[in-house]
C-alpha cells in the first residue's frame, strides 16, 4: 500500500504498477478530501488518517503486506504498520519510508497557519513537478484547503515512538535540505528489525526522476521477504506435530510464555 505526500493523491503512483514483477500488486490510499473522496471531511488527525487507512485495508489482511509512504505518507506508513500489528497481530513484510526524517527529528513548522503564497512557495520549493499547476486561482482555490489540511496533520503530529516489528528501509533525495541521512536513519530507532538507508541524486522528490530505480530497489526487498517467508512456511510443516501437552498449574504459566 502506498501513501502519498502531502497535498498527494493516489494517482501520484500510476505508473509503478509496470515495475512490479507478476504475484506483486499495488495499492494506493486516497485520503480524504480528494479524487474519489472528494466531499468528504479531511482527516482530523495523523492518527485518524491511520485509523481509516487500517480500517481500508482490513479485506487484505492476509494477504503479505508492505507499506510505502513519501513525505507525510511515511508517517502515515509508519502510524498504519503500528496499527496492524496492535490490532490485528499483522506485521507488514516491510516499511519503505522516504522523504520524511524520523518523527523524533523532525524540524516543527507551522505552515499550516501562513497565507496562500507562502504556502504554495514551499510547495515550489519542494520541487513537486505539478506545483506551478498551482499558480493558476482556480487550481490553486481547490488545491489549498488539501495542502493546509495536510499540512496540518504533519506539524500537529505527535507520535508515541513506538517502535514497529517491520523491518524498516528509508529513502531520500541527497540534495534535500530536509531529509539529511542523520535524521533518515533515526528511523533505525524505531523497529526492533532491520534498517536500511538509501540516497538518490535530487531533492525532495527525487522519486519523479528515479521511478524505475527506486521500484527496481524495493521489489528486491520485497523478493527477499517473500523468499524467508517461504522458507519459515515450509520449516513449519516439516516439523512433526507436537504430542499434547500436558497441563500447566496457573503458577507456571508466566514462566512458560
């Protein structure tokens, strides 16, 4: 499942479907507020977009799941992963978390709270190819009251740093001042798995630019993940059936979890 940036919309990930290899299949939230939920309230909070997503995802839930969010959507990954394993003992193969540091180095901002221009001046700064879109009123009318929401949701943030079972891999452009390879890897302190850091040549998003490459790098991940969890599956049911045990006196119990 993939989760966009801020202001972000699922078809942001149109083409990565043709770099997926057969048995792989993609999947895009759409937030509230946008494209097929047009009308609808925005999310409230980090945690009430995560609460939602969770609750979209619950046909899939056995099905292996990796999660990927951009900017805003990594914290949105990272909200929903926490959320699957609490709830639903589900632990996704993998967390792909790109262009956002880890939620305890994040620098606080309150963008939400400025003027129009000033907005969509970071907008542009950013580097999103779509952004002078923006320039035009009438775009610029719809697409405000989705970035300030967003927006909002990002800088009111405040996680409880609790750290996923997922194996972790973080991604980041090396020419972007807000994602600098220090506070990418501080997401190293929230999995009690694996890490991995990777930078591409470009700014915020580099992802534009580097499509077939980045995709190229995860489904290698994902290869490997499925491959262990096969290995594990079939380890599983060579090992002959255990004769009944016998029963344990309520003292003993603790000692035996």
């Amino acid at each position: 499942m993939c989760f966009a940036h801020a202001g972000g919309v699922p078809s942001f990930f149109n083409g990565w479907a043709r770099h997926l290899p057969a048995g792989m299949e993609l999947m895009a939230a759409c937030y509230p507020g946008r494209q097929a939920r047009f009308g609808e309230p925005y999310a409230e909070s980090m945690e009430d977009l995560a609460d939602q997503a969770v609750d979209a995802l619950a046909p899939y839930l056995g099905t292996p799941l990796a999660l990927f969010g951009h900017s805003m959507g990594a914290a949105v990954a990272y909200e929903v992963a926490l959320r699957l394993e609490a709830r639903h003992g589900v632990q996704p193969v993998r967390l792909f978390l790109s262009g956002q540091p880890a939620p305890h180095r994040a620098e606080p901002s309150n963008l939400h709270l400025e003027d129009a221009e000033t907005m969509l001046d970071e907008v542009k700064r950013l580097g999103l190819s779509t952004a002078s879109a923006m320039e035009h009123p009438e775009l610029l009318e719809i697409a405000l009251p989705t970035l300030r929401a967003d927006f909002r949701l990002v800088e009111t943030y405040q996680p409880k740093l609790t750290k996923a079972k997922s194996p972790v891999v973080a991604y980041a452009g090396d020419e972007d001042p807000d994602c600098p390879p220090d506070a990418m890897c501080a997401w190293s302190e929230l999995t009690t798995a694996g890490f991995a850091y990777r930078s591409f040549p470009g700014g915020h998003f580099y992802l534009e630019a580097h499509e077939a490459e980045l995709l190229l790098h995860m489904v290698g991940h994902l290869r490997d993940d499925i491959r262990l969890a096969q290995a594990i599956g079939m380890a599983g049911a060579r090992r002959p059936s255990a004769r009944p045990a016998e029963p344990v006196s309520a003292r003993h119990t603790g000692a035996a979890r």
